[in-house]
C-alpha cells in the first residue's frame, strides 16, 4: 500500500513538472505563466510532502534502507561489540 502511496505521488510531480514545460513551452500571454508558476508550486509542494513522507517511513521503520547506508550500521555495531 505503501509502495503504491510512493507511486502515485511521484507520477503526480512528474505530471505536474510536464505541464507546467507545456504551459511554458506553448503559451506566450501573462495567464500562461501563472498556470506555469501553480504548476510549479504544486510540484514543489508534492515533492516536499513526498519527502517528508518518505523521512517519517524511515523514522518510524516501516520502510528500512538496503543499500550503501544499510551497510555502515552492522560495521559500527561491530566495533561497538569489539571495543566490550
């Protein structure tokens, strides 16, 4: 459910991020660029809550870390045990 959750709101930005290239690629009149700006704006807020979401998941454990990042844990858990 989670992994889905993820999804959708990262489809979402990439979405957004498109229109807003369309907007400003296609329309050259004032309205255009503040449909541009919202769009923007709302990409950058999904992104923060993306982010956000994201930061709790590892916080709380639901969701743990398996590469590069996983790897220091265990090394510093066997030094704690080595220096006993």
């Amino acid at each position: 459910m989670i992994k889905i959750i993820l999804i959708v709101v990262f489809l979402m930005i990439i979405f957004s991020l498109g229109s807003a290239l369309y907007l400003l690629a296609t329309h050259k009149d004032e309205g255009s660029s503040q449909k541009t700006a919202k769009a923007l704006t709302v990409r950058i807020g999904l992104s923060m809550l993306l982010f956000l979401f994201v930061c709790i998941l590892l916080l709380t454990g639901v969701i743990k870390p398996h590469g590069i990042g996983s790897r220091i844990h265990p090394q510093e858990s066997m030094i704690t045990e080595q220096t006993k």
